[in-house]
C-alpha cells in the first residue's frame, strides 16, 4: 500500500458511500485510477467490505452482551466455531488467549432473548463448560475505523 492507497482505504472507512468520482477529486487521480486501485484493495482482501451502520436499539435490539465461553478442549473449537457463525445475534467472535475460549459480543432483542440464547443454545454445543455474561448498560465509544498512519504501513 502506497500513500494514495491509504488516503482511499481512509476516506472509504470515513464514508463508505463516497463515489469514485469523489474519491479522485480527494487523492488527485482520476476516476478510472481510483477504481482499479478499490479493485486492487479488494482483491487484496485490505478491504473486505461495504456496510450500513445502524442504530441496533432502534432494530429492537436492547441488549448488547460480552458473553465469556470456556470450551473443554481445542478438539471442540472448529464445530464451536461453526455454529457461532450460524448464529444471526452474535456480531464478533473471538477465539482468545486467557480465561475463557471465546470471547462473543451479541445483540438480542431483551433479557429473555439473551436467556434463551445463553440456554438453549451456547450451553448446548459440544465442549462448552462454562459461560459468563457481561451486559452493557451504556455505550460511550463503538467505532469500526482502523487508524494506520503511512508511517505504521511502511513496516507492514
């Protein structure tokens, strides 16, 4: 990644919807130049993807949880990992060092949800032991922007 590649991957980071054509204006190529280095940040899995962010509470999605889970032994991990992925109110899930196996952030609709998701579902794969829950009760920074200064992408 050269300069110009940064300054795309950070103005596309800042406003997803920023037209090509926006984006030469900002990086001072034209708009065919901007395309093919977006198609190159792309195809170089840099960037991996549009989205919308929205208002989850708004969604009906009041409850925002950390959900610890402690799983028997790493023979359990990849049929773990597969089910979390199948699951719709599970945003991130991390495998981690430490305490517990995973660690998930989810979004449900309230406490019975999360209840339900946390009983019936977590608790009942193979070689999960343990769950501890985290719930947030106020949300003062939830960012999806990586900073990386061209400084920091020369000793990448």
């Amino acid at each position: 990644m050269d300069e110009l590649d940064h300054r795309i991957v950070d103005l596309l980071q800042r406003d997803g919807r920023a037209t090509q054509l926006e984006l030469s204006r900002s990086v001072g190529l034209s708009q065919p130049a901007v395309a093919e280095r977006i198609r190159k940040l792309e195809e170089r899995g840099i960037i991996t993807g549009y989205t919308a962010r929205v208002d989850a509470s708004k969604l009906g999605k009041d409850i925002t949880a950390f959900i610890g889970v402690s799983i028997e032994h790493p023979k359990y991990f990849e049929g773990f990992a597969r089910k979390v992925l199948a699951m719709p109110e599970v945003l991130e899930a991390h495998r981690v060092a430490g305490q517990d196996s995973y660690i998930l952030k989810v979004r449900t609709r309230n406490t019975k949800t999360l209840d339900t998701l946390l009983v019936e579902t977590l608790r009942t794969i193979s070689g999960v032991t343990r769950t501890h829950t985290t719930i947030v009760l106020t949300s003062i920074k939830e960012e999806t922007y990586i900073h990386v200064s061209p400084e920091e992408l020369k000793g990448a």
